[in-house]
C-alpha cells in the first residue's frame, strides 16, 4: 500500500510542519526557526532566517560522515572513449582547490561565474566550487550559440566563465572557445577572466591576461595547499540562475535558492524516487537543463548516491544498446531520461534484440519527463524492460517534480498518458480563464496554489516584475505553468501540452496531445507532432508529422492516409484532421522537447529562425520542404 495519500493530507494540513521536519534532513549552519515568510519576494520565501551551504551537504558532510571512498560521480564516454570514477573524497579535493582558484580571482559571495562545458566531471566540479564560496553559478548549454551566450552574459553580468575547449557530439568535436571568444565581443558586460579546461580533442587560442590553464591553476593550488573552506550564504540566497527562453526572445534567469532547494531535492530522492544512499542513479540529461542540475549534479549527492556523467546519446554512441550497457556496467538502480529517448530507442530497434545482450536486473524503475510521455511508448518501454515506468512532470521554473508517482511512498497504479498526482507542497488545480474550478475530465488551465513549495524559483534574476507579469498576475493567487489538461475522478493529472497546444478548430478547442497519442498507437509511428496550421475557414486545422520506425514495410502515403482515418475514428470528425506528413526525423532541442512553434511558423509562412536550442537547424528545411510537397 502507498502512504502517498496520508503524506500528501499531512502536508495539506500543516504545510509549515511538513517542510520544517523535511529540513532536518539537510545540515544547516543555522537551522531554520521561521519556516515560510508570506512577506519576503512576489509569494514568499522558505527557511529566511537559515544559514547553510550547499556544497558542504553535496561533499563534506559525506566524507566526514563515512562516504569519503564511495564513488560519487561516474563517469562515462563513448564519444571521447573515457571512463573514470571519483570518490566523495577526490571530488571534494578538486572542488576545494577550484574553489580557491576562483577565490584568487576575486571571485566572491554573490559574484556570477557563467559555467560553459559538456558532459564531463569538470562541469560538476565547476559548479560546486561556486556553490562553496556563495557565488551563482549559471550553466549555459555548452556549444550554445555565441549570441544567445552573450545575452546571458549580458544578464547574469559574471565576473568570471568556467569553459571547456570543445565538446564532442557524434562524428563531430564542436569548438567551444570561438564561439565563447565572440560572445565575450558581443557582450557589453565583459567577464574578467575565462578559466579553461583543455580537452585533447581540440586546442584553444588563449588570449593573453583573460584566458587561464585549469588543470595547471588547480594543480598550483594543490601544491600550495590551497584549499576553500565553505562560506555561509543565507538560505534564500541564490545558489544559481538557469535560463529558460521567455516569449519575447528576452531569457528569463530563473533563481534557484541554496536552502529550499537542499530540502526539496533531498526529499524527493527517497520520496518520489525511492533511492537509498550508496545506490546508483542515472538522469541520461545534461547538466546544462535543469533536468541535469537537479539530478545529475545536486540531487544524488545531497541523498549520499552515486551519479553518472553519460557524454553520449541513447542510439548512435555506438547503437540502441548505449543505455542497457551503461545500467548494467554501473549497476544504476532507477533511469530517468526524457521519452524522446526511447522513442529514438524504439525507433531503431522495435524489438528490443539490443537488450537481450546486457542484464538490466539492477533497474528498479524507468523515470521519464520533459516531453509528453506518450502511452505507446510508456507500454513499449514497461513490456521490454519489465519494470514500473513513471512519467512525471515538472519545469524549470519548479526545479523539481510538481506531479509524479511517488515510488519511495509506494507506487500508485500507473494510467497511461498520467504523470499520476500532485506531491506535498504543489496544490494543482485546473481552470478556466477566470480562475474557476472546471469539472473533473474538462480541459482547462493547468495553475498551481500559491505559495510554491521549498526548490522552486523565488523569482526571475532581478526582475521581480518580470516574475510577477510572466507566472502570477493572469491567475490572480496561483503560479501558471502554462500547461493545459484536466484531471481524472482519482485525481490523476494529464497533461495534454501547453495552452500554446490547444488550437481551435471551427470554434472546438482541441488538444494536439490528444491527437498525438492516436498517431503514436499506429503500429509502423516512432514519433510524432501535431501542431495547428492557419486556415482561413475554420481558424485552425490539425497537421500532423510522423516518423516511421525501421522495417516498415507499407508506403509512407499509405501510412498517412491510415493516420488520417484512424484520427477522424478516435477523436471524430471535429477534428478536421486530413493533413499527415511523413518526415525523415523531427527538429527537437537538445534536451529532446520537439520545437512544435518553430514548426508551426514555418507551415504559417511566419517569420522563423533557428532556435538557440535545436539540435540540427537543418532539420527545419527538411520539415519545410515536406510541407512544400504537400502544397502547405
């Protein structure tokens, strides 16, 4: 039996108590004695009166306390073909030294050090060092373009950048230091130093007095025996910024504070994820989202578990197989990846031949999120691994999960289509546009009671009236997530895509999630989006694009027409659908979210351009030139 209905009743009924006993988890300089201040920020701050620091509870408290030779960060690359492990005791020496490095500097408590770097260990130690001396560390996506970079820089305005000289995709090594030297000439607020760690894969042109040697700085500093103690930083002081795109092309920096944060990801390892300390847990992400900050970089070593830094891809690095070989040679007890994975996954190998070469007996569970977890894939992917596979759903802005199946409290009967249900410290409610409750199975705004619960964002970077325009004034009394859905009579939430998704046909609003998942339960669809097109009669109408999986033997025509009968079958003829597009591949940003609206631009003949985030622009002509050949 899952205690999650008695848990979630308790936070209800005090939330203050609730969050006060989950703090106890984390060691504070000074233990909070003011749980919540309604009065501090747009909604309130959690733990004002606390001091901590974040990378003494991530290291320190571990070592001191019998972890110093447990592996705490694994990692593992098939593109640069390198392994390594470091112990909580070799991670906390390189930190510490880094720390008094940046420390060197001038870098100090509350300075901005942009992180610039791939998927390698470095980056994590990077950010632990800022989080030891009390500066904000604000990781950009490495490779990033240069000026997308130099916004952010323009924004956070560091005094210093952690970067790397390359990162390395599949077939590709992308230089870092061009584009980090051209966003640094396009920024009006130039950095005073760049601390580079020097990959073999490509060399760095230094410049002379701003550009410095990371391992010959770090080295110096062991040798000197220089080693940074952990500074006090109140609780509400931020620990980083990530930037999330804003509408207005302006990145919106959103702020993640030291001691809220502590405490609502180290609950969740245990409560939502079900992890014991000294387990392996893997996030097949990247440190530069926020999937990666939570659970890559902080979330494991808050709870005492091991990490794995994957640089590679689910196909590709080399085949369907990377991900089975990774959780059988580490033994990772729970996966979390986004369901574009096992959709490429399964788009290469349907038949799972790859896993029948690996044990995967040490996973527990298979976590997803990012993306819509579409049924089909969910049902794939639980028939071939034979473990409980949690959709779950949770922003940026959060931090952590808002909806999910909380396997540490027992699971809960997975509904495909579901991320399952609110946990402690998120009131989600669905509504419509004047803020009123709507039936249980009627569509409306996803919105969430405020306050916001201890790890989600306190704010935007110093812009309260951004914060207060973009997530709180529409529904007066609630943070909007943007999303729209409905809930079921259990209380299950499914979320249907965001309230951009739901497009309006001859006066019907539809949701375009809903119409994916029939597209994805045909049997020869990998992958697939739906986004509404212009059309002067009925306003809107559906167009759907597909992606076949390997093998399919029917014509791609044939294939389309059986989408189009099966849509008007599921849904009916309300929704208008007549327009399916079979396509090579979908344009999709790094971290796996399809870019819907880019693709929406260019079948509306709209000014477009790449975003900063995509994958492979070149995928937008290929989607432009398939509507072209549909007359669109």
């Amino acid at each position: 039996m899952s205690s999650y209905a008695e848990v979630y009743a308790a936070w209800q009924k005090d939330p203050e108590a609730f969050w006060a006993q989950a703090a106890k988890a984390v060691d504070w300089i000074d233990a909070p004695k003011k749980i919540f201040d309604a009065t501090q920020g747009p909604y309130g701050r959690w733990f004002p009166d606390a001091t901590c620091n974040t990378c003494y509870n991530v290291l320190d408290r571990h070592v001191k306390n019998g972890r110093a030779d447990q592996t705490a960060i694994i990692y593992d690359s098939p593109v640069a073909n390198t392994k390594r492990k470091l112990t909580y005791a070799q991670v906390l020496d390189e930190v510490s030294a880094l720390a008094a490095v940046l420390q060197d500097f001038g870098v100090q408590k509350g300075d901005r050090v942009i992180v610039y770097m791939p998927m390698i260990p470095e980056a994590l130690i990077g950010m632990y060092a800022c989080a030891r001396i009390g500066a904000i560390h604000s990781v950009v996506f490495g490779g990033f373009a240069a000026k997308e970079l130099a916004t952010r820089i323009d924004d956070a305005k560091p005094k210093l950048v952690l970067a790397a000289s390359c990162g390395i995709e599949p077939g590709r090594v992308v230089a870092y230091k061009p584009l980090l030297d051209e966003a640094i000439r396009l920024s009006s607020s130039k950095p005073d130093n760049v601390i580079l760690f020097a990959r073999e894969q490509a060399k760095a042109e230094m410049v002379v007095g701003r550009d410095h040697d990371w391992t010959s700085l770090v080295e110096a500093a062991k040798t000197a025996g220089k080693r940074a103690e952990c500074v006090a930083v109140k609780a509400t002081d931020p620990l980083y910024i990530l930037y999330t795109s804003g509408t207005t092309g302006i990145p919106k920096g959103v702020v993640r504070d030291n001691g809220g944060h502590m405490v609502a990801l180290t609950w969740t390892m245990k409560n939502l994820y079900g992890i014991e300390p000294g387990e392996v847990f893997w996030s097949a992400s990247d440190v530069g989202w926020v999937v990666g900050h939570s659970y890559i970089v902080y979330g494991p070593l808050l709870h005492g578990a091991t990490t794995i830094v994957y640089e590679g891809k689910p196909i590709g690095t080399p085949d369907a197989g990377a991900f089975w070989r990774v959780v059988e040679e580490y033994k990772a007890v729970a996966l979390f990846t986004a369901p574009t994975a096992f959709r490429a996954i399964r788009k290469e190998d349907p038949d799972a031949k790859f896993l029948s070469q690996y044990s995967t007996k040490s996973l527990r569970t298979l976590f997803l999120a990012g993306e819509r977890a579409d049924p089909d894939t969910v049902a794939w992917a639980e028939t071939v691994l034979g473990v409980p596979v949690v959709d779950h759903w949770w922003q940026t802005e959060t931090g952590w999960g808002i909806v999910g199946n909380p396997v540490g409290l027992g699971l809960l009967p997975i509904k495909h289509g579901s991320p399952t249900v609110p946990m402690p410290g998120y009131d989600v409610q669905i509504v419509d546009e004047a803020t009123k409750p709507v039936a249980n199975g009627q569509m409306g705004s996803i919105v969430i009671k405020l306050p916001l619960p201890p790890g989600c964002l306190p704010t935007l970077w110093q812009n309260d009236g951004r914060m207060k325009e973009s997530y709180l004034e529409e529904f007066p009394g609630f943070y909007k997530t943007a999303d729209a859905g409905f809930k079921d009579e259990d209380g299950y939430l499914f979320i249907m895509g965001r309230t951009d998704d739901i497009i309006n046909v001859a006066g019907h609003r539809l949701s375009t999630g809903g119409m994916e998942e029939v597209l994805a339960s045909h049997p020869a669809v990998a992958e697939c989006a739906v986004i509404g097109i212009k059309d002067e009669l009925k306003g809107e109408q559906p167009c759907g694009f597909v992606v076949l999986k390997s093998g399919v033997t029917k014509s791609p025509l044939e294939v389309e027409k059986e989408i189009v009968a099966l849509v008007r079958e599921k849904i009916g003829p309300v929704a208008a659908f007549k327009i399916a597009i079979t396509v090579n591949r979908l344009p999709k940003t790094r971290s796996g979210k399809i870019l819907r609206g880019t693709m929406k631009k260019i079948a509306d003949g709209d000014a477009w351009t790449p975003p900063a985030t995509i994958d492979d622009p070149a995928i937008l002509d290929e989607i432009a030139a398939a509507l072209g050949s549909k007359g669109i």
